[in-house]
C-alpha cells in the first residue's frame, strides 16, 4: 500500500521558506516542533500567573519525543533537579539531562519502564504527548490509530501525575477527540484545546493542555 503523501517538491519548498526551521538551525533545536512547546508554554503562561507548562525541578514524562525538540524544552525549563523521561519508537540521539527509552508506548512493559523512571512514587509533575501514527492517508485508520495514541497517553497520566500536573497530548480530529476532551474537563482545573501557530495549517493536529489535576479524579 501507497502512502499518500504531498508531493516531495511542495515539502521541500515549504521547508525551504519555513521560518520554524530557519529559527531551530539558528537556536540549536532538533526540529521545529520545539515551537509548538514553547507557544503552548506562552499561552500557559498567560493563564497560569507565569507558571508554565515545565518549571524547575519537574519530573516529565515525554511521549513521542524523537528527534527530541520537545526534550530539548523540557530539559532547560526542568534543570538539573529536574528529571525528564523520554519514550519513542524511533532511537533517539542521547541528550545531557533526559532518560531516553525506546520502544512502543502501547505495550504495558515499555509503560512499566518509563513509569520506574520517577522512582519509587512513579509519579509526574508533568506529561507531554506529541506522539503520531505514520500516516496512511486512509481517514478512519489515521483517526483510529491517532486515538489510540491520545487514550494511552490519558491514561498514562491519570496513573502518574501528582494533584496540581499538567497534561498536553496531541489529538486529531475523530470520534474519541470530544470524548478525550470531556474526560480532561473532569480531570483538570484547566483544560484548553489550541493549535499552536508553529502548527502547520494543512495538519489536522490540535493539542488539549489541561492543567491543575484535581485531587480526586471521577470514577468511569
Ligand atoms: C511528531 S513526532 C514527535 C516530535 C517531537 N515532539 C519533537 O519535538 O522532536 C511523533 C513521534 O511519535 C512517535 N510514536 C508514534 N507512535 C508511538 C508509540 N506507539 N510509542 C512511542 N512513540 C510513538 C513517532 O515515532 C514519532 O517520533
């Protein structure tokens, strides 16, 4: 099967006048989606009294991290008390200052390790999901395989984050995004769905950004 993909010279000729790109060559950043981070960060910011999405000495879990942009971010707000844990299916270049595992998020050995990572609480301060399917261009499995992501990742943080956490997972249109954002409005003081401008506007992408998990979360 054919993946149905734009057409090499529209991608390098959109990447050629990309600002993003030019800004993450010039500032050292892995790829340009460290920027989706940093404008969710802002916009955070602006709602949370200039507390952002990682502050020093977070412990954060990042879920679909390579080539590491985002683990860039999150290790220079976090510090060296800080501790970042970075899963990918893909290997990833080592970084100074986060854990890097590779494997499948959506097998429960791989959940454990990432998990063991925050010691014996095994809980988070923070949980960033930028994980994505490989793309078939077929609507209902991309959708399918998109949620499937989204829902680990949920589920990943109703287990690890401390009362106060913050959550960001990508969603992509489908019949689980309005489910996934009712579950977080229960969840979360905050909840806030955004597209980032550093989010190209052919892309379906969307990113939920709860934060202030409550105390007690609601049974299913
Ligand atoms: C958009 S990229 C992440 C880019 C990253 N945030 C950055 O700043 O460089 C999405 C990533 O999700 C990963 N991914 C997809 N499915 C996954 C899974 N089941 N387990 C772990 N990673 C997964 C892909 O391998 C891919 O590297």
């Amino acid at each position: 099967m054919t993946a149905r993909r734009p057409s090499s010279a529209r991608w390098l000729e959109e990447h050629r006048n990309d600002p993003y790109v030019a800004a993450a060559r010039r500032e050292g950043y892995r790829s340009r989606a460290a920027y989706k981070l940093l404008e969710l960060d802002q916009s955070v910011m602006a709602r949370n009294r200039g507390h952002g999405l990682v502050n020093r000495g977070d412990a954060v879990a990042e879920l679909g991290a390579a080539p590491g942009g985002w683990t860039q971010v999150a290790v220079e707000r976090a510090g060296r008390e800080g501790r970042v844990v970075a899963v990918d299916l893909l290997p990833m270049e080592p970084l100074p200052g986060a854990v890097i595992v590779q494997g499948d998020f959506l097998e429960e050995a791989i959940v454990e390790q990432v998990r063991a990572c925050f010691g014996p609480s095994g809980q988070a301060d923070v949980v960033l999901s930028d994980m994505a399917p490989n793309m078939t261009g077929y609507k209902l499995a991309d959708q399918g395989r998109g949620g499937l992501l989204a829902e680990a990742a949920f589920e990943f943080a109703r287990e690890v984050l401390r009362p106060g956490g913050r959550l960001v997972v990508k969603l992509f249109q489908g019949p689980d995004f309005h489910l996934l954002v009712r579950q977080a409005r229960a969840m979360f003081a905050s909840v806030k769905v955004e597209k980032p401008p550093a989010s190209r506007d052919r892309s379906a992408e969307q990113y939920l950004v709860g934060i202030g998990l409550h105390k007690s979360q609601p049974i299913d």
